[in-house]
C-alpha cells in the first residue's frame, strides 16, 4: 500500500509563525514598556515578529 500525498513532509514550503511563543512576547512586550517584573504571564496580547 502507497501513503497518501498529504502525510509526506518533503518540498514543502514552511510558512512563517505569525505570532511568537510567550518568552518572546515577554521580551518584546518589556523592550516596548508594556510588561513589568511581576505582571501576569497568563493572557498576553498577541504579538507579530519584528
């Protein structure tokens, strides 16, 4: 029996994270003034890579 075409992972193009995992958004939210040592890590604003 031959797989089916949409379980290969060879040639495909990778598309790019919209939005970054919590301990960038940590950085990135305290480089812009927006979060403090102490604040909740839970129910961060969704950031975009820059």
């Amino acid at each position: 029996m031959s797989q089916h075409p949409s379980f290969g992972s060879g040639g495909k193009i990778i598309a790019k994270k919209s939005v970054l995992p919590r301990f960038d958004r940590i950085q990135l939210l305290k480089r812009k003034g927006k979060w403090k040592e102490g604040d909740s890590v839970f129910g961060l604003p969704k950031t975009k890579p820059e």
